[in-house]
C-alpha cells in the first residue's frame, strides 16, 4: 500500500511503523473480521444516541484497537479522524476524582486524543487508575455541548454529542477501579461512553461486564496474516514463502507479524523482543537441570525478563509454550499438568502481585514434574533391561 501524499500545510511528522501507518480506519477495510465489522456498524448506525458501552475481548494483536478506532470513526462519521493522531504525554492534576488547576496529586500519562475520543491506559498508574477515570470523564462533562450538531447539506447526517474513552488493557484495572466504573458507566452515560479493551474478560467484574455489550474478537488465521504481511512492504509483496514463514513465527498476533515484516525487511533479519528470547532461555535451563542451583539462576532470569517490560501473564504464556514445545517434556510431563499450573500461578499472581515469586514457582513446579518424569522413565528403562536380561538367561539356559 502506497503511503499517503502529504496535504497541503501539513507539517512533517516523524517516520511510523507500518503496524501504525498501515492500521484500517474504516470498518469496511478490517478485512481481517469482516464479520465484527458488519456487527459493530449496524450498533453505529442503528441509533447513534443509544450506542452502548461495548467490551472488545480477544487474545493479545487480534485488532481490537483497530476495530474500535473503525467504529468511532463510523459512528462520528470522520473517515479521516486517526489520520493525525498520535500517541502523547500528558499531565493532569486531580483532586478527589476532579482535574483541577492548582493543588492536588499530578498524573503523568499518555494517550491517544481526538475531538471525539481519548484512548488511555490506565492500569500504567497502578493504584491512580480510578483518579485517572474520574478526571477524564470530568473533562468529558465539561466539554458536553447540548445542542445536536448537523452537516449542512442535502443529506443531514445526525452525529453524537458525547466522547468516547477507550480503556485498554482493562483486565489489569484495580479492584477499586473497576467497582467505580460500574458507576461511572451510568453516572456519565450522558457524556461518555467506554470502549473497554481486554484480553482477559473473566478479570473483569461481572456488574461491568453486564453493563457493556461484548464482542470477541478471534485471533487472525494464518492464511489472513500471511496476506496481510505479504502486502505490508510500500516498495512490493513479499515473496509468498517468507510471508508464510513469518505468519507462523507471529503465533497469530497480527501486530507482531507487521513488525517481523518490517525488521525483516530493514534489517535483513527479523526482530524478537528481548523478553521473548530470555523466557525460551529459562525453558532451556528448567529441561536441562533439576536442581536448586538452577532454580536460583532461574530466578535471576525472571527478574531480567520482567525488568525489560514483560507483563507476569504474558510470561507465564510463554514459558508454558516454550515448554510444551519441547519433545523431552512432552515424553516426561502430561501436557494438562504443566496447563494447570500455569494457569494456578497466574491467578495467584493475579490476586497478591507477587510476580517473580509465582513465576519462580512454576518453574520449580515444572522442575520437579521434568524431574520426577526422567526418573520414572529411567526406572522402566531398567526394569525392560532387566526382563530383557532375564529372558537372555533364560534362553541359554534352555539351549542347555
């Protein structure tokens, strides 16, 4: 896809990744769930004033940012909306859940703005998220303007008269978080509505999620994403086997793919998040040895994958597939037991926060079931040698 001729009086803006400048903004360009794009269009046009809150739930770089950014511009009827928008720092000082000009507590964020939304983040801020909430919905309320606003024209078209506040990743919210929500989604439904974007739908509180209508949001096929890869590069495709190729290394995570493509394409080899590389490094340590020395290096690791930014569920994510990858794991560990674990530890994790000491648990548990598997294999091996040797004896002796 060609980039965009600048406009006339547009200032230079820095170089985007093709992940960002190739991103759909329109729903009928999400070719890749053309069937939640016809969804999210007919709640868009079928009564703008009723939209509702809408929770997008899906695995992480299935297009849920996308999807929503495509139905905000449908629903404010600005196909061009996204075109200039960028993600910036901003500051807010807040006192009691209000933005305020002096005093109070400084929230330092960033955020994607328009006139007609604010995507943010507000798990970043850890306990601060539900201040965070309350002033931008605040500012939500300060800026309503009653009055309807219409195009001039032939064909009036009717455009909404709220903002929409795009919460990602909203699983990580604090419980004191998510129980405001549940009233500031009826308090300031006049003046706002969410868009909540997760990963993991069971983490959020059951009176948000009967507030908002849900739409999953599957992961890409393969086939999807090799296209998608295939037509990334602006200079022409790529050729159909290395598309393929870095489909399959993306794990069906669309984003990822258009980033393999593009370090591929630059810099000749593809690009592997650090993080990614030290879980398959630990995976590597948990099979090689069983022992508390290893446990010990294993935990130094941990601390290495989590200080380069990696979030606990997401590790757990990864070392259970490195694991499962692994052909002498699979012969020595039921594939449900190391799943079961995983997924004990992770909400464990969860609910204390204590990620390095759950994560080091898993892997100790891993260890000791690697362990236990060996030895058990080592056991039978001994016993067949020992009946295999019996039979030897018991051979000759009749040949005797």
């Amino acid at each position: 896809m060609p980039p965009r001729p600048k406009r006339e009086g547009e200032e230079c803006r820095p170089a985007q990744m093709w992940a960002e400048t190739q991103r759909p903004t329109s729903l009928d360009a999400c070719d890749l769930h053309p069937g939640v794009a016809s969804q999210l269009r007919h709640i868009a046009e079928w009564n703008p004033d009723a939209f509702p809150h809408l929770m997008l739930h899906g695995p992480p770089g299935a297009g849920k940012k996308t999807l929503a950014r495509a139905v905000i511009a449908h629903l404010f009827r600005s196909p061009h909306l996204f075109e200039r928008a960028d993600s910036e720092a901003r500051s807010m000082r807040v006192l009691n859940g209000k933005p305020v000009d002096r005093g109070g507590e400084v929230l330092e964020f960033d955020c994607v703005s328009t006139f007609h939304h604010i995507e943010v983040r507000p798990s970043s801020l850890g306990a601060l998220d539900k201040s965070l909430i309350g002033a931008l919905l605040e500012a939500c309320k300060q800026a309503f303007s009653a009055a309807s606003v219409r195009q001039q024209g032939a064909e009036a078209e009717y455009i909404p008269q709220f903002q929409v506040l795009v919460v990602e990743d909203a699983e990580r919210l604090s419980p004191e978080c998510q129980a405001a929500m549940r009233r500031f989604m009826e308090r300031y439904m006049t003046w706002c509505r969410f868009i909540l974007l997760t990963s993991e739908p069971a983490a959020v509180i059951d009176p948000i999620r009967s507030r908002c209508e849900c739409i999953r949001v599957p992961a890409p096929t393969l086939d999807a994403i090799t296209a998608l890869v295939q037509n990334a590069p602006p200079d022409g495709p790529l050729p159909r086997e290395e598309a393929e190729a870095l489909a399959q290394l993306s794990d069906q995570d669309a984003y990822a793919a258009m980033l393999f493509a593009e370090s591929h394409a630059r810099l000749g080899t593809v690009w592997m998040p650090a993080w990614w590389t030290a879980c398959d490094e630990i995976a590597g340590h948990i099979v090689e040895e069983q022992t508390p020395g290893r446990l010990a290096r294993v935990r130094q690791k941990v601390y290495d994958v989590l200080e380069r930014g990696a979030l606990p569920s997401d590790v757990f994510w990864r070392l259970l597939r490195a694991l499962l990858a692994n052909a002498i794991v699979a012969e020595a560990v039921a594939p449900s037991y190391l799943i079961r674990e995983a997924a004990r530890y992770d909400t464990r994790n969860a609910i204390t926060g204590r990620s390095v000491m759950h994560i080091e648990a898993f892997c100790g548990k891993a260890m000791l079931a690697i362990g236990r598997g060996f030895a058990k294999e080592k056991e039978e091996k001994d016993e067949e040698d020992e009946d295999e040797a019996t039979d030897w004896v018991d051979l000759i002796a009749c040949r005797e």
